[in-house]
C-alpha cells in the first residue's frame, strides 16, 4: 500500500502542472485561431476549469498506469518494492580492483553492449565520465558513469535516468539497464 500511495503521489505531482499547461495550450490555442465561441466570463471560466480537469484527470490516470506498470516490472524482476528501490532515477555504487582508465573502458564496452540501438553519446577519459542512451521498451533512457581513483582500484557510479527528467516512471528498464551494466564491468552485487 505504502508504494502505491508512493505511485500517487508521484502521479499527482506529475498531472497537476502538466494538466495546467495543457489547459493554457489548448484554450490559447482555440482564442488565437478563433476557433473558441463567444461566452460571457463566468461560462468561458467554468468551460476552462472543465477541460482543466478532463486534461488533468486524463494525464493523472496515464501516470498511474505508468506507475503501476513500473511496480508491476520491479516485482517481476525480484526488485523489493521500497522507495529507495523503486525511485526514477537509479543510482548504483561500487568498486572495481582495476584502475580508473581501465574501469571506464569496461564501462564503455558494457554500455555498447546494452542493446543493438545503445549508444555512447560521451565518453570523457580525462574527466572519467561516460554518457549511453539506449531504448529499451520504447523508453529513452541515460545511462552515466562516473569512475573516480579510490584505494582499491576505482569507485564507480552507474545512473540511469529517463531522457525526458520530468518522466516519473520507467517500468524498471533503468534499473535493470544500471545492473547489468554493472555486472558486465565485473561487480559484485
């Protein structure tokens, strides 16, 4: 239950200012192309409150589908449903007993090899960063990695995070995307 009214939450945050800025969109768009009837000021309010609402109720139940699916995906996967789990986006540490160069190259072959459509968009040596989108069930998904120099060798961080930010869910393909390249590189989880 705890999760879902994490779903919620999230949805809700979601549909209201999007549900806002459709409603501006479309009555702006029916005044300026001269497309909206001419109404006395309390009935164009009321008419603009009721396609506020549809818009918004419309989006708020999209997200929860969304929502839903992503717990749904978790599940599945064996993921336990807590918030730091189930969050978008994804964030996963750890450290490799190889220096840092050649942690980022691990990085990069993992990230080439999430899909055929995966893509290194930057790949940064100096900085120790490395940037992949890929498209794993019609999602655009970002995958970092930052690979820093630790006493054992290199301290790695792999995120996910959908190419949209303001995407709240992404039915567990990040998740999934940041293991496995995780485990590609050689950690232990």
């Amino acid at each position: 239950m705890r999760m879902f009214l994490l779903v919620a939450g999230r949805s809700l945050l979601y549909a209201l200012p999007y549900g806002l800025i459709a409603t501006v969109l479309v009555v702006t768009q029916m005044e300026w192309t001269g497309q909206a009837p001419e109404r006395e000021t309390a009935e164009a309010v009321e008419v603009t409150l009721l396609v506020a609402g549809i818009l918004t109720v419309g989006i708020l139940l999209g997200s929860l589908c969304l929502g839903v699916e992503h717990l749904v995906k978790l599940r599945k996967a064996g993921v336990p449903l807590t918030p730091a789990e189930a969050t978008v986006p994804y964030r996963l540490a750890f450290t490799l007993p190889v220096p840092p160069e050649e942690a980022l190259r691990l990085a990069r072959g993992a990230a080439r090899n999430l899909e055929e459509d995966a893509k290194v968009v930057a790949y940064e040596p100096a900085e120790g960063r490395l940037k992949a989108v890929w498209h794993p069930a019609h999602r655009d998904l970002v995958l970092t990695v930052q690979v820093a120099a630790d006493p054992a060798g290199s301290a790695v961080t792999v995120a996910s995070r959908p190419r949209f930010r303001l995407t709240p869910f992404d039915a567990g393909q990040g998740r999934a995307g940041v293991r496995e390249v995780a485990v590609r590189m050689g950690a232990s989880l």
